[in-house]
C-alpha cells in the first residue's frame, strides 16, 4: 500500500459557496508582517544574521557578527514604515502577523494595534528558518510564541502563521489547538480544513504573489505601479468570478520595512482607492473569514477512501465492477491519495486497475454481468446495483413482447461474441438500448470486446457517483 498526503484535488471543480456577508463579490484580506526585532541576530541568541526581504536581496548571513545595515533596514519597518501604514490602515480590518519576540520590543506599536482594532495574529517566537527543525523544538517555540504573545497583547491569538515553516508545522500547530485558522498554505483562493489525529483544522491560504516581499527578491517588483498593477489584475479576476456566482478572498501581504518605503506606500494608496470603487467588496480580518467559513461550512465527516483498511475498502467498493472484487483490491494497493476520495478520482484508480488486467481478467468481468431483462432480473437474483440500474430505464416493467426482444438479442449476442451484451443503462431509456443493441450485435467480436469494456468502466463511473462527491 502507497499513500499520496499531497491534496491536489482541493475543493475540486466546484467550489463551496462562500456566501460572503451581505452578498459580497469577493472578500480582501490585508497582512500587515509585524517582524522587525524578531530577525535574525546575534542579539536574540542567533547565530548569525539576517539575510531575508530585504533592500538587500541576496544577502548573505553574517555568522557571529551583527549587519549593521541589515539591522536598520528592519530598524526603519518598526520606526517609520509602521507609522505609515498605520495612518493609511487603519480604519480598515487588518490582520497583522506579530512575531511574538517582536512584539515583545514594539509596545507603541502594539498599542496602536489594538486601538485599529487590528486583528493580532501569532507569526512565531522568532522570524527564523524552521526547516530544519526538531518537531519537539518547534513545538517548543509554538508553545512559547503563545505564552510571550499573550502577555504582550493581552490575549492569545486565534491566527498562526509561521512563514518560513517546515513540513511538520501545520500539524504541530493542529496538535497544539486554540486556533481558529492556520496560514500556512498558499494552495487556494477559499479556506479549507486539513485533519491531524481525529482533529480538523481550518486553513485560511495566504499569498506570495499580491506580497510585496517580491520587491525584495530577483525578478521581482522594482515600482509601485508594478505592484499596483499585479493588485489591480488580482482583484478583476476575483471580482469577475465573484460576479459569476463564486466569490474568492484575495489576499494581500505587506511588509512595514518594505511597502512601507514612501516610494512604494502611494501605490497601495491607489490600489485601496480603486477597490472602494466597487461595490460588493467585504474587507476583512482573517478571523473574520474563519468564523464566516466554519459557520458556513463547518467540518463534517467526509468518507476518505485512501484512509479506508483493505478490508473495508473492499467490502465498500468490491461490487463496483460487478462481482470482481479483485479490482477494489488491486485499487487498494496503489498509491492512493486525497485525489482519489472523490467519485472521478477512484473511479480512474479502480479503472487503471481493469485496463491493467489480462483479456482473460476482463472477460471474467463482463461475463459477471448479467443479461438485459434477463433470467435473474426475473427471478430477482441481481445484484442491488443492477437491479436499481435496470429499473432505472424500464427494464423491470417490459412487455411481454419486450421481453421476448430482449430474451432474442441476448441469446444472438452471446452466441456471436462469447460474452453478455453490456450497455450503460443509467445513460439510455429502453428504446436506445433496444437500438444499440441492434447496432452493436453486428459488430466483430474485437470491437464489441473493448465497447463492452468501455461500458463495464462507465457503470462503475457511475456508480461511483452514488456513494461519493
């Protein structure tokens, strides 16, 4: 057995409804990064220095020695770039990612934070690399982000969103509970629930992209009207598909040492000048969008066929492919994923599995299935699936003389091609599959063998379709 944790499937060609408040067209997440003072340095114990987002893109850390210059470029986000965007934010609902060491050495900024009415959120003990490590030592920081968090703000936070993280934080943050949502994710444009251990855990993604750190990195912003410009086609394409019945949340990250420069802030001056000029626009803390989301769409059990046992795979699913039970197991056995807990997607696993076997595999298959209107539909000796499938176009109510049509062709059918003729029915009425009968029984046997196939495959498809999304 293989198991793929990757979820590439998301929410899948239909989104949930976002039903934003007041019929909104799309929701506006702004992030302002509070990080200056939790860096990198050898003064909070690190052992080197920064060399993160900043003007200097592709610094490198200094080991043991502090970078003057990198420190007061980060000096200059607490000092003045805050100020800026304060002035400019807030009368609008913000949240702000506050590593908790930073924090710790902002208490004006803090307060002026709370004043706006500013959504706090946790960003970790430190603005650090996590990918290395231990899950017990980040655990450790998490625990200690909220403790130091909830002395500084007064309370604790109900945001987390680490950033530089490793593999292991989102569960870790799920482990360690009392939060809303978790950030660490840039998969959607919606939020959606990862579950850890019995435990789900909603997921509000953030963005990389309508993120002024790419003023800080190669190839990217070099002006405001670049960034403006990237906000702008962000918030079209969103307002458009929020227009067309499927709102999206748009979100945008800012930084206090980076878009808080005098030559980049007027191009978010115009950016939040362009959006107030639509209606139908919620801004919104990220809180605000979790509550929404989980009294929207609060987590329900969902059946998760890749995270079934063998032996209830099988006894679930054996009798899609009609008394071959096989197919399920062999499906078991491959490497199944998130993707595969839908209808579509076991439906192509269990399919690889048939198109896989031998002819001799899938002849035993669809000599499993029984005739049209057959002797077993007769004497109510077909499987649930098939009788429901053959009472769905008629075939348990024909006519004396239907019957003797039927009973006719099976017998033609067989008698030429070696197996039972095999057709959709949950795709026909009666008459079309009278007519297709009568098309198909003419055809060689070579013919009719992968026709017959395409058709086992399609009612499995369907029947699929019954039991999952």
């Amino acid at each position: 057995m293989m198991r793929y944790t990757r979820d590439l499937r998301g929410h899948g060609p239909t989104p949930p409804s976002a039903n934003w408040p007041d019929g909104a067209k799309i929701a506006v997440q702004i992030v302002v990064n509070y990080e200056e003072g939790g860096e990198n340095c050898v003064l909070h114990g690190d052992a080197a220095s920064e060399a993160f987002l900043s003007e200097i893109v592709g610094a490198a850390a200094w080991p043991d020695q502090r970078h003057w210059n990198m420190e007061s470029i980060y000096e200059y986000g607490a000092r003045a770039g805050f100020w800026r965007l304060h002035r400019l934010l807030k009368d609008l609902p913000i949240t702000v990612y506050g590593v908790a060491t930073a924090l710790a050495r902002s208490p004006e900024q803090v307060a002026a934070m709370k004043d706006a009415g500013w959504e706090i959120a946790s960003h970790g003990l430190k603005w650090i690399e996590y990918k290395d490590y231990a899950p017990e030592d980040e655990r450790a920081d998490i625990d200690a982000a909220v403790k130091l968090h909830t002395e500084v703000v007064g309370e604790a936070p109900r945001g987390w969103y680490t950033g530089r993280c490793s593999e292991n934080t989102v569960r870790l943050v799920t482990e360690h509970g009392g939060f809303d949502y978790v950030a660490d994710s840039y998969a959607d444009d919606l939020p959606y629930y990862v579950r850890y251990d019995g435990r789900d855990q909603l997921v509000v993604p953030y963005t990389l992209d309508c993120n002024d750190m790419r003023f800080a990195t190669p190839q990217g912003f070099n002006s405001g009207d670049q960034f403006e410009a990237y906000l702008r086609d962000s918030f079209d394409a969103l307002y458009e598909e929020g227009s067309d019945g499927t709102p999206k949340m748009l979100s945008i990250g800012l930084h206090c040492r980076l878009i808080g420069r005098p030559g980049r802030v007027q191009a978010l001056k115009r950016f939040l000048a362009y959006v107030n000029g639509h209606e139908g626009v919620w801004f919104a803390t990220r809180e605000q969008i979790a509550q929404h989301w989980m009294a929207e769409h609060p987590p329900t059990p969902a059946t998760r066929p890749a995270m079934m046992d063998k032996a209830t795979f099988i006894n679930t699913y054996g009798s899609i492919f009609e008394h071959s039970p096989w197919v399920a197991e062999r499906a078991w056995e491959l490497e199944l994923g998130p993707a595969h807990d839908s209808a579509e997607g076991l439906w192509n696993a269990m399919a690889r599995v048939f198109r896989a076997a031998s002819p001799t595999e899938r002849l035993e298959v669809l000599d499993a299935h029984p005739d049209l209107a057959g002797k077993l539909a007769a004497a109510k000796r077909l499987t649930a699936e098939s009788t429901t499938e053959q009472a769905s176009a008629g075939l348990d109510s024909l006519t004396d003389e239907e019957r003797r049509a039927f009973t006719d062709l099976n017998e033609e059918y067989v008698a030429k091609h070696g197996f039972p003729f095999i057709i959709a029915v949950r795709d026909n009425s009666k008459a079309s599959i009278l007519a297709a009968f009568h098309s198909r029984i003419n055809n060689d046997s070579e013919t009719e063998f992968a026709e017959a196939c395409r058709q086992v495959e399609r009612i499995a498809q369907l029947r699929l379709q019954e039991l999952l999304p």
